[in-house]
C-alpha cells in the first residue's frame, strides 16, 4: 500500500493526542536518548493518555524483552505494561513460524529478547548449527556478542538454512556516541556467506503487522525520529506519522526528504502531540512563483536555493520549507540548498 506523493506538512483542528486512537511510539530519540528521558516527553505522554489516547511503544531494538522495556519506561515515569511494547524480535519470530513447523529449533545470533520471542510463537531457540535448526535469526546482541556466533550462523546459511534478520539499523545511540546496529552485524555474514535474509523491523511490512495485530489500533499515529524506519514504516503501512526533533534526524535532512520519508506531522518534541497542527497556507497569484505561509514565515523555492522571510514560531518555519521544498521535488528529493533558511530559524 502507498498514500499519494505528500507535498506540505498537514494542519490538524484538533490535538493529535484527541485525532488518534493509538500513537505508536519509537523509543530511542523520541521517549529517551542513552537511557535517560527526553525533555517533555515524560508529561506530554502522560497528558495525551490522559486525552483518552492509547500508548505503545515500537522497537527495532531486539535485546531487550517487552517486560526489560516496560519496567525502564516505568522507572523513567513513563508507566508501561509489557503488553505494551512491540519489538522486532516478535515481528521476525512471527515471520518465522509462518514459514517453519511449530516446535523448530532456531539458531539464535543475538540476545534474550529474541529467544524469547521464538519461545512465544512455538519456536525452540538453538546455539550451534549442528543442533539442525530450521532457520538462522539475527538480532542486535549487544556489546557482549562473540564473534563465533557467526561463524554458528556461516555454518547453517552455507548448508542452504534459511537465515532471517529482526532488522537492519546499521547504526544505533548509545551514550556515549554511535555504534553499529544489528545491521552492521548482518553485513558481517552477508560478506561471508553472499545470502539474503528475510528482515522484519521497521520499515517493513511485518514489524507493522505485528503492531497493528497486537495493539488493535484503528486510527493509528506512528511517532518517531528517524525517516528511513520511523516514518518510512507508517508510508508502506498507509498510516498516518509524527517527526519530532529529538533524535536523528535534523531540520534540512526533512526538507530534503523523498516522498516515503515525509511525515504528516513534524514538531520539535513530543509536547507536539498536545498541540493543533497549523495548516501551510499556499499563495499561487497568475504567474507567479508559489508562496508557503505558516505562522509568521514564508518559503519560496528559489533557482538555487529555498528562500525564507517573516518571522515567528521556528516549527512554522520549517513547516513552510517543508512545503516549499516538497512542492519543488515531487516524487523526488529537493536539490536546492536550505543551509541559509534552516540557520534562520537556528535549527
Ligand atoms: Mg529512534
């Protein structure tokens, strides 16, 4: 499924938290950053389920078991149940047993939070490939993992086992910078072996199965900060997204983005969900070059690069770029520079 080439930030009359059912929440860069809770979003996210809205979280991170998750939330007063909290790990074990008899041994590169996903579906997890396992996952196993799991998994690949991934992050946060995700890991026994795996997590279809599967949600918003997962995730699954700002991504990688990367909604945290969203206004006079107003600001796709004056909210701003620049690319991603602009709005 696809949704039409977006071309402006929506507005909203009501607050997202009173417009959706559901928000379907990324963890690292939008609820905490290196354990510890992003400014707001501890009172934000207690104020939108107070407006009736349901919380879950959803994570490509497969270490951890919903319960870890659960019990880190509550501790950071985010109170949460582990019912709460869909990993990629359920998203690649449910993949699995849809391909694979119940009660097949799974040879497991990773951690706990996927062997006990296996276990959940049926599946029993294995170490070695001599065991006979019937597929091969990998899941981030945190800085522990030995470098003799993927020689267990080159074994079992090469003997022609089908090899699955709960996602491919190369990269993911950690407090003290950025280290290699579970998709550096793949990488490793991609070069080795030269096979494919079947991946699960964000942005591809089964990680939204399983969110929607286990949540229930029917009118669901998916709240990230990351564009090629996050907000890519919710385009395949034709839902409706939130970008805040508190994570990866930065003010002129949106202006830029290509049509599945754009979200329906940017603010500049997760405050944004307790919030209307203004619409951008566009001033098309007869020949001449379109004008993007929001708030006090106004963006207009110059020769070589987007153009912004006016004044006011710094969200509005960016908002009037995004449409500027959206409108300007299309289905493509807008080539022109937005340095000066972004900086004016010291983004
Ligand atoms: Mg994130």
């Amino acid at each position: 499924m696809s949704q039409t080439v977006r071309t402006r930030p929506e507005g909203s009359e009501r607050q997202l938290s009173q417009a959706y059912d559901t928000a379907l929440l990324d963890l690292d860069g939008v609820v905490y950053a290196g354990g510890a809770a992003i400014e707001h979003a501890v009172p934000s996210l207690a104020a939108a389920r107070g407006d009736g809205m349901r919380l879950a979280y959803v994570t490509n991170n497969a270490l951890r078991t919903p319960q870890t998750v659960a019990a880190h939330l509550t501790e950071l007063g985010v109170p949460a149940e582990a019912s709460e909290i869909i990993t990629s790990a359920q998203a690649v074990a449910r993949l699995i047993s849809d391909q694979v008899p119940s009660g097949s041994r799974v040879l497991v590169i990773g951690g706990e939070g996927l062997r006990a996903a296996l276990r959940e579906r049926g599946l029993v997890p294995v170490e070695f490939a001599d065991e006979e396992p019937a597929a091969v996952v990998q899941g981030y196993g945190g800085p522990d993992l030995a470098w003799g799991r993927f020689w267990e998994a080159c074994y079992a690949i090469e003997r022609g086992v089908p090899w699955f991934a709960s996602n491919t992050d190369l990269t993911i946060p950690s407090g003290r910078g950025i280290v290699p995700g579970n998709g550096a890991a793949v990488e490793v026994v991609r070069i080795a072996t030269g096979a494919e795996p079947q991946v699960a997590g964000k942005p591809l279809p089964p990680m939204h199965r399983e969110t929607i599967l286990r949540t229930g949600a029917e009118r669901p918003l998916v709240v990230g900060d990351r564009l090629d997962t996050d907000i890519e995730g919710a385009f395949q699954g034709g839902v409706d997204s939130f970008l805040v700002l508190t994570g990866v991504t930065a003010a002129a990688q949106l202006v830029a983005a290509p049509p599945q990367h754009r979200p329906s909604y940017v603010d500049a945290d997760l405050r944004g969900l307790l919030t209307d969203q203004p619409e951008v206004v566009a001033d098309r006079g007869a020949g001449k070059q379109a004008v993007f107003r929001c708030g006090g600001w106004a963006a207009v796709a110059g020769q070589e690069e987007l153009e912004l004056s006016g004044q006011g909210a710094a969200l509005d701003g960016l908002r009037a770029l995004c449409a500027a620049a959206w409108t300007a690319a299309g289905d493509g991603s807008c080539a022109l520079d937005s340095g000066k602009a972004v900086a004016r709005l010291g983004l």
